[in-house]
C-alpha cells in the first residue's frame, strides 16, 4: 500500500495498491493502539504541496480529489496499514470534507480546501460491500460497541441509518469491515475532533490515475 504524490498530467495524484480480504474477529482498544503509527512529514518547510486551480478542477473532474483542493501534504514516505498524517497547522476554520477512495484504499481529509490528514483504511469486504456516494455525518458517537458482530467502534461517525460508519478500526492488508470505513485508531480520533453533523464524506471507487 502506498500514496504517491505527484504534479504531472493533473497536477495531483493519489496512486495506491493493495486487496482488502476477509474481516478478522474484532482486537481490543489497546490492540488498536498499538498498531498505530504516524507518519510524519520530513520537514516542517516542505509539508504541503499547492495546487493551481485547473490542476485542481480537473482532479475533482476524475474523482480523484473533492472539488475545491487548494493543497495536499507532502507524505515522505509510502504509507502501510496503519500509518497516517496529520499536520493541520497554518490551516484557518473552514468547511470540512472527507474523502475516500476505497479502491484505493486511502482516505483524506480537508478544511478550507486544505488536506490537514490523510491515512490507508480498510473497508468492507465478503459480501459486506461499503457505499459509494455522498453522505453527510449523521451522528457521532465516542465509545460505540456494535451489537451486532459483538465489536468495537471507536470515535465511530455515522454516515447510513443502517450503521455504516467511519470509526476506529484493527489494520492489516488482510483484514476488511462489515460494510464501514475502518480507520487507524489515532486517525479516527482526530477526525472525531474535527468533524461535525453535517460535514460532507465522499465515498468513491475510481482508479483514474
């Protein structure tokens, strides 16, 4: 799994690899933790990267980015299950997006235009399929336990009235979910902080490149 930033034919792409297989039985918090990592830019000059706007246009044109980017952060390094940035200084209030691209199993977030964090997920997978589309945040809700599969679902944010959620999440290549975005456990916190009901996710599947 990896996340290539470059400015060639759109000025911006995302390239990823990887398989989602069979979900696993769910891991304790603490097991969360510990998978956790953070990957930090290499250098506090170089941490993001502006786009013009028609390099920006025509990414949201191929679904490759929401409309409106104004810069990414600059990743130093390929990003595995697990890892995430998370550099949000310099960065005013503004609107919130997230995005995600499941085919490419990367998900990131904005504000004011903006990337502020960025990190590999895990999705649904064995007939248990997440959506694609646009759906703002329903609900929030700290310390969830799914009754259902007997799982918890940390700093979950609902997104379906038929529990589809982006929450805290086990990371492996090999793992999947039951239908929601599964997220690094540090990750998933700090987009709890910053999201609000109402914030628009962008779930897509493209493999424009």
């Amino acid at each position: 799994m990896r996340r290539i930033i470059g400015l060639s034919l759109i000025g911006a792409a995302l390239a990823g690899a990887g398989v989602v297989a069979l979900a696993a039985p769910p891991a304790s918090e603490q097991q969360f933790a510990a998978a956790t990592s953070v990957a930090e830019p290499a250098s506090e000059t170089s941490v993001r990267i502006a786009l013009d706007p028609q390099s920006a246009k025509l990414a949201a044109e191929r679904r490759m980015l929401p409309a409106g980017v104004k810069s990414l952060l600059r990743v130093p390094r390929a990003l595995e299950h697990g890892d995430y940035v998370w550099n949000d200084r310099d960065v005013g209030p503004g609107k919130v997006q997230v995005f995600v691209n499941m085919r490419r199993q990367l998900i990131s977030v904005f504000r004011d235009g903006h990337e502020i964090g960025t990190a590999v997920i895990v999705y649904g997978g064995n007939g248990y399929n997440s959506p694609s589309g646009r759906f703002p945040i329903m609900r929030k809700v700290r310390d969830y336990h799914s009754r259902s599969y007997d799982a918890p679902m940390p700093y979950s944010l609902f997104i379906t009235n038929d529990g589809v959620a982006l929450h805290g999440s086990p990371m492996a290549a090999d793992r999947a979910t039951h239908g929601c975005i599964g997220l690094p456990l540090s990750f998933a916190r700090l987009l709890f902080d910053q999201a609000k009901r109402g914030d628009v996710v962008e779930i897509v599947q493209t493999d424009a490149a």
